[in-house]
C-alpha cells in the first residue's frame, strides 16, 4: 500500500455540507484507507534568506489515505464534498525516502 494526501482547494462551485465530510470520511474508515486529514487554517511561509513564495490560501483541508495506485486514491474521491461541489482535489503521493 502506498500513502496518498488528498489536498482540498477554496474553489468549489456549490457549497459543501458538514453532514456530507461526516458520511464520507466514515466511508473511508470503513474501507480502512482513511489515515488522518485536518481542515487548513491561517498561517505564514517562511524562508532562511530572502522573500518566502507567497502562502497558497486556496488549501482549506487534506486526508491521508492508503491505496495500492493512483488510479484507487482517484476512485477514493466519489463522494468527497470538495470534489462533488465542483472543487478540485489535489492528489500527491507521500514519497518515503
């Protein structure tokens, strides 16, 4: 099994509902892929020397999953709340080195 993050964007094109993250993160414990996630608040970007890249504020949440490829952590989008609402879902293999 492979680790994924499921990175959440502000750009949804209805409105989520709680009850829907509450039914589809159940969906993910049940099938035992769901490895964590956290709603994104405010924060600063930070450097050692120089100007920082500016701060992405478009990030509002992520989940942790497990899935054996790409293609299953895709599948694992059907009833995500951002993704259903029109928003995009950022997915990104956690590379352990």
């Amino acid at each position: 099994m492979k680790d994924f993050i499921l990175l959440m964007h502000a750009d949804t094109t209805s409105p989520e509902r709680d009850a829907d993250w509450e039914a589809y993160i159940g969906r993910l414990i049940e099938t035992g892929s769901f490895q964590g996630g956290s709603s994104i608040g405010q924060g600063q970007a930070f450097r050692k020397q120089g100007d920082a890249a500016p701060l992405t504020r478009q990030l509002t949440g992520f989940i942790k999953i497990q899935a054996e490829n790409l293609e299953v952590a895709r599948a694992a989008l059907a009833g995500n709340p951002t993704f259903e609402s029109g928003g995009t879902v950022e997915i990104r293999e956690l590379v352990v080195s």
